[in-house]
C-alpha cells in the first residue's frame, strides 16, 4: 500500500465530511459511512482537529464539520494532517559519499513522490466530489428496474 490506513481512513472521513457539508456528523455516522472503526476514526479526527481542517460541535444535533469550504481543503492537507509524504532529502543507506546528493534510483523515487504530492496539493476534496461517472467517493450507486442510478 502506497499510503498508510490512517492516511486512508482520514481521506474517506474528510470526503464524507465534503459530501454532507453543513450538516455536522457524529463519530458513529461516519463510521459507518466510511467503514472505519469507530475507535480509530475517533482518533484521525482529533488529528484532523489539530491541523484545523475539521471542527466538532457538542450536544444534541452536533458532530463533525470541515473547518472550511471543501474547495478550499486539499487531499495533500488531508494527508499531511496524519501522516505526511516523505520525501528523500539525504542517502536512505546513510551513504558519506551521496549525503545531499541523491543516487539514480533515490533521485527517481523522490522525484515520483513530489509528483504525488503536487497532484495531491492541486486536488481538493470538492473536485473529488464533483468527478463526472457512476461512482462517488464512498457511494455504492444502485441501479433501478427503469435504469436510474441512486446513490445509497
């Protein structure tokens, strides 16, 4: 797996935060959403809180809400909250020789992960939403007798 489950499960909790916008979600809503357990997800939220991109709201009619407008959230914020890309700044094997200067293969791999973490900087949790098909983050689509999709 490229990313870590807790990078994974903060991703599913801000998309369905995105899709539900204004209308704030408990720990147990999301979880069953998202299927994430309810334990851990608590604990991707609180993280997600520190890096101000969720807020919680106590009391009856309270939960979860993105601190800003999904537009404005983007997947690479997301992912940094919990668990940031690293990048190779120096020799993985501790080389003297290399120090700064990255190897072929090092270069390579860091040079994919900027790629990856430029792609995440520029998508932002809205766009992911507003992707044109048949599937939506998080939403298996039914199909009706008379051919209409719903999301569920």
């Amino acid at each position: 797996m490229l990313f870590s489950q807790t990078a994974e499960y903060a991703l599913r909790a801000a998309v369905c935060l995105a899709d539900r916008a204004g209308q704030p979600q408990t720990t147990q809503q999301i979880a069953e959403a998202t299927r994430v357990p309810a334990g851990y997800l608590s604990k991707v939220l609180q993280a997600l809180g520190r890096a101000d991109l969720v807020t919680s709201q106590r009391g009856i009619g309270g939960g979860f809400l993105l601190a800003r407008d999904a537009d404005a959230i983007s997947v690479l914020d997301v992912v940094a909250a919990v668990d940031p890309i690293q990048r190779i700044a120096t020799c993985p094997l501790g080389l003297a020789g290399h120090g700064s200067n990255l190897c072929p293969l090092h270069r390579k791999l860091d040079d994919a992960l900027a790629s990856i973490e430029q792609a995440f900087a520029s998508t932002s949790l809205a766009e992911l939403l507003k992707t044109p098909g048949k599937i939506r983050p998080l939403c298996e689509v039914k199909i009706t007798g008379d051919g209409a999709n719903i999301a569920s």
